[in-house]
C-alpha cells in the first residue's frame, strides 16, 4: 500500500510541527503520534478524520495532561520517510525538504503546531514558525524552501532564553502576505487567533 498526496502531505506538515514517529525495538514498521492541547479538539479530530484508516482507536483525551491524542498502527509505509526525518533517533529536517514540502495544506499544519503570530492592529504582524528542536542550519534550510516553493521571504533568530538558544523563523513584512495566503485557507477555527483580523 503507498501513502497517498494528500496523506504525505500531512505527515510532513506534522513532523516539521508537533507529531512524531516512534519506533520499537522488535516491533515491524514505525507509528505516528498525535497529542494536542485541550483547546485545540477541532484540530486533533479534523487530523483523525483524515488518518483513521490507518489507526485501530478513536481520539482519546488524557485528564491529566489536558490532552487530545491519538496514533496510527504501525505501518511498514513510515519506514522511508521516518529515515529522512530521524537520524540516531533524533528530529531532523531532511536534505530533501524541497521535494517534500510544497504543499500549503503541509505549510499550514506546521503553522498550526509550531507558529504564533505577532500582530498590532493597523500597526504591524508578523508570523513565526519554531524551528527550536532543529538546528540552526536546519532552520536556514527551511528558510530558503519557503522562499523557493511559496516566494516567502523570512529571516532565522537564534534566541536565547534561560542560557540555551533556539532557531525560530520570522516572516515579517516582505513574505507575510505570501505566507498569509498560503495557509489562511486551511487554519481551522481553533486557530483562527494565529491569522491576523484585517478590517
């Protein structure tokens, strides 16, 4: 069985953001894992929606984390792609993100579980995506593959917060509307608050 455009799409929309793959000792294939903040139950359902095929249990939430979750079987399908993603277990942004991430629908996603916005009324906005559990190499790769597939201009901030310093993505004011365009229609409302309220 191949994993369709569509699903591919959103895997990497995921592992660029918040999912992850796990892989066990003894166990055939790698499994997907999805968990997400209370508030964000419309997100969590719209991605099982799309993925149940390839899952053997609903969306459950954990009272104690306050959160939604769920996680596909293990699939043999994974395999290739987790070895892009991972290397020695560890997250990584593949030497081939180009051909992997062009389309908007992966680009909103990530957006959704790793971005916040910076927006002033009749002022100034800016978006940000957390690059932090790469490196900063990864994150200047990111950076031109959203310039090169979606003419989104941004610039990579190395900040630092509690003495380590994370990679983070700022669109401001030259790829902002690209970036806007591109993601707007497929934010859900749970997320509606990262899009700016032009009037």
């Amino acid at each position: 069985m191949k994993l369709d455009k569509k699903f591919q799409d959103i895997v990497v929309g995921l592992l660029l953001g918040d999912g992850c793959f796990e892989k066990k000792k003894d166990t055939i294939g790698i499994r997907l894992q999805i968990k997400q903040q209370s508030k964000a139950k419309e997100y969590v359902e719209w991605l099982y929606g799309h993925l149940k095929g390839h899952c053997l249990s609903e969306v459950k939430f954990r009272k104690d984390y306050g959160q939604y979750y769920f996680s596909t079987r293990y699939l043999r399908e994974f395999q290739d792609m987790y070895n892009l993603f991972y290397v020695g277990g560890k997250k990584v942004v593949p030497s081939n993100i180009k051909e992997l991430l062009t389309s908007p629908l992966s680009l909103a996603i990530w957006y959704m579980d790793d971005g916040s916005l910076d927006y002033r009324p009749k002022d100034h906005y800016a978006f940000y995506l957390a690059s932090n559990c790469f490196s900063v190499e990864d994150s200047k790769n990111l950076q031109r593959v959203l310039l090169q597939n979606f003419g989104v201009k941004s610039a990579v901030y190395n900040n630092l917060c509690r003495g380590k310093r994370y990679p983070r993505i700022c669109i401001g004011s030259e790829g902002r509307d690209k970036f806007y365009q591109a993601v707007a229609p497929h934010i859900l409302n749970c997320f509606s608050y990262k899009l700016p309220k032009f009037t």
